[in-house]
C-alpha cells in the first residue's frame, strides 16, 4: 500500500462489496485484498502453490465489482515477481472497455 500511494496511485485495502445474482442482493459480502485506482483488483495469497480455485476467485471478484483488471500474487515465494498472475475481465463488455479508455 504504502508503494502504491507514493508513485500517486488512489489504493484501498480490505474493500467490501456485496454480492448480486441477477441484480438481486443476496445478502452476502466479500472483500477486496486491494483495490488501485478503482479500476485494478490485487488478491494477494499467501500459499505453496497457487491453485486454480485461486484464480476463480479472482475472475469472480472481476466479474462481480465489474473491474478490468486484476493480479494474483503469492507472498509466499522467492520471487515475487515469478508469482505475479494477472487476468484480466472480458474487454468485449462495453462497460468495463469504457473504464480502460477513460
């Protein structure tokens, strides 16, 4: 956090948003680790190894705030830089195209 906000970058930690099917409240939150700019979602693990159900975590984080882009990163590694995924939210929804232009 404190890296993202000197190169002047907008970062939130711990970012509650609620769950929707289909519109509907279901009555349920999640949290965001990090969110940048509102625009970038950062999930941040601290895993052996990343697992698939941990990059569904983040796609579904994306789809349901409606965010572009994302990062999968594992604390828990020699090399950070090596265990940095990113995944990035369908560019065809006009919607989230427009936040990447603006």
């Amino acid at each position: 956090m404190i890296e993202l906000k000197k190169r002047g970058l907008k970062a939130e930690s711990k970012v509650v948003f609620q769950v929707l099917y289909k519109g509907i409240e279901l009555g349920l939150q999640q949290r965001l680790d990090i969110l940048v700019n509102d625009l970038v979602v950062l999930e941040l693990k601290s895993v052996e190894l990343l697992l698939p159900v941990h990059h569904k975590q983040l796609i579904s984080y994306l789809k349901l705030t409606q965010k572009p882009l994302g990062f999968l990163v594992n604390l828990n590694s020699d090399s950070i830089a090596k265990s940095i995924v990113r995944i990035a939210n369908d560019k065809t929804n006009t919607e989230l195209r427009n936040k990447l232009e603006n």
